[in-house]
C-alpha cells in the first residue's frame, strides 16, 4: 500500500513539492510501515497525543466567552489544516505533510490564547514563543518525555510557520499562509458574533477586492495562493495580498487591540505570574511528568512547560486551589 502512495507522488506531485521518499527522516529510527507514508505517520501520532486534544479547551481570542460557537484552538487548527490541504492539493504540493505540519502548528500554544503567550513572554528568561513551544512539545514533552518523534520537515513546517523563519519546504511555507488566512477571516466571524464589528465595518476598499462574506474573502485568498503557483515560490497574487495585509491591520486596530478582547488580559497576565511564582517556589508540586526534567533543563524552563500545557479552564481551577480561600464551615 506505502508503495502505491510513493508511486502517486511521483506521478502527481509537481517538481516543487517535497517528496515522501526524501525526508531527512527522523532522531530515532522507528520500524517501517507498510501501509503509511512517514508524513501519514507523523499526522496520527499528533492527532492522538495529549497536546491535541487540550486544543479543544483553549481560546483562540475571546477570553472565557459565553456561548458555544466562538473558536477555540483546536477548531482554528481544523480550519487551517482544511484550507492548507485545499490549496496543496490545488497546487500538487505534498497533502500528507501539510497536513501533519498543520496539525501540530499549534501544540505548543499557551491558555488564553496570545494572552498566556505574552504573559510568559514577559516572564520567562529569554523570552517565549508558542511556535518554539510546539516543537519542545513535539521533540520532548509529549509521549512520557519521549516526545512525538517527527519527520525532520513536519518539525521545520511547525517551527517556521510563525515569526520571520523561513521553512526549508514549500510545503511549511503553505501552512503560515494558511494559518494566516484562518485566523483573520474566522476571526472576523467571532467578532461580530461578540459584537465588536457589524456587517458593513470592513472598509470598502478591502471588500471590494476580498468579498463581503466569509466565504467569498477565504475563496479570493485560496484562489490568489494557488494562481500565484509554486515556479517562484509559495505567495499571493496582488490585489490579494495587500488587501489581506490591510485586512490585518484593521483587525489588530479594531479587534485584537478591543476592550472586549484585551478586557482579560491583565487578569490572565497576574494568573500565570501567581502560577509561575508558586511552582517556582514549589517544583515539587509539578506533575512527575515533568519533574522527571528539572534536572536536565532547570525549573523555570519545566514551569514554563507545565503553564503552557495547561487549558483555560484548568488554569483558573489551579490559580482557584492555590490562591482562593475555601469557605470553612463547622459541622
């Protein structure tokens, strides 16, 4: 089966692409599959990790909101993941990696989404990054410190597909496209749903070009990524690109920068200060999961770890427990 899959990438995929058969393979060697490819492999062992499923209980912008139809992280990474796939299929690009590289893009994320990010950022020594994150995940926290045990260019997709890194595969410079397209547009969605944009907010002169609906400003930016092709590289033909550029901005301004979205965040940024302080104080207090680590990489960097890997709501329950005094009553 693994051998008809190879075939059809020699067959299909264009001269750009990355083929299956050259990855620089893996830190440790595994057994072969007969029936997946390396890139398949990598996608299932993410999809069935820990790291994968806590998604599901991170924000992506609004902090704790009400009602049930607002993204949360792992509904961000199905979104992106499906226009990735759409656009390297469009583009015969390599599927199977774009799809375990979208996948795993963001595992490394914080609790309350940029929030918890710039919370750690500010109090971690050297910084933190959630992209760095996914691939600490991915080389070491996940599968009892074993890690993941990825595919050298499904770990480089993941790394580059935020900040200025450049992603040695078409494949990895897709998925920071997509994840851009994602974002903003069902972002835009959330918005509205909030209450902080109406229907007609979006200035003219990026409607005009994008479209008026979700829909059709996803459509006109995947058709845009794949009529550029791949001969020069992966990008946006112009109109497109600066009116997803002015999309941004205008969303940074009018959302991302809101009371409604920002409303929380010295909370969150005091929660993970109280959380971080505590098990800094108290290592011993830290899953054995990660105390099996202290020694190697020293106790900020397992803290940082620990906060990060949390969900929202488990966050609040363990600045709740350690902070919030219990009601006491005699019986």
């Amino acid at each position: 089966m693994k051998e008809i899959l190879l075939e059809r990438e020699e067959a299909f995929l264009c001269p750009q692409a990355f083929f299956t058969k050259n990855t620089a393979g893996r830190e440790r060697p595994v057994t072969d599959d007969p029936i997946r490819t390396e890139f398949q492999r990598d996608r299932d062992r993410i999809i069935h990790c820990k790291s994968f499923r806590r998604l599901m209980h991170k924000m992506q912008v609004f902090l704790a909101p009400e009602g049930d139809h607002y993204r949360t992280r792992l509904t961000h990474t199905l979104e992106v993941t499906q226009i990735a796939r759409t656009m390297a299929r469009a583009l015969r690009l390599n599927e199977d990696l774009v799809e375990a590289a979208s996948l795993g893009h963001d595992l490394g994320h914080t609790p309350f989404g940029h929030s918890g990010e710039r919370a750690l950022n500010e109090i971690c020594t050297g910084g933190f990054r959630h992209n760095e994150q996914s691939i600490r995940v991915v080389d070491k926290l996940e599968y009892n410190g074993e890690g993941l045990n990825l595919t050298y260019e499904v770990r480089d997709a993941i790394l580059c597909h935020s900040g200025d890194l450049k992603s040695v595969t078409q494949e990895g410079r897709l998925l920071k496209i997509a994840d851009r397209i994602a974002y903003i547009n069902h972002d835009i969605d959330d918005a509205r749903r909030a209450g902080i944009l109406e229907n007609g907010d979006i200035p003219t002169e990026i409607s005009d070009v994008l479209g008026d609906t979700h829909s059709k400003r996803i459509s006109s930016l995947v058709s845009a990524v794949i009529n550029n092709g791949t001969e020069n590289g992966i990008g946006m033909l112009e109109p497109y690109g600066k009116a997803m550029d002015e999309l941004r901005d205008f969303m940074f301004e009018r959302v991302y920068s809101s009371p409604q979205a920002k409303g929380e965040e010295e909370k969150v940024h005091r929660m993970i200060e109280f959380l971080f302080g505590h098990f800094i104080e108290h290592p011993d207090q830290l899953p054995a999961e990660y105390r099996k680590h202290l020694d190697e990489d020293g106790i900020p960097t397992i803290v940082a770890d620990y906060i990060a890997g949390m969900t929202d709501r488990f966050a609040i329950g363990c600045f709740e427990e350690l902070f919030v005094p219990k009601v006491w009553s005699y019986k």
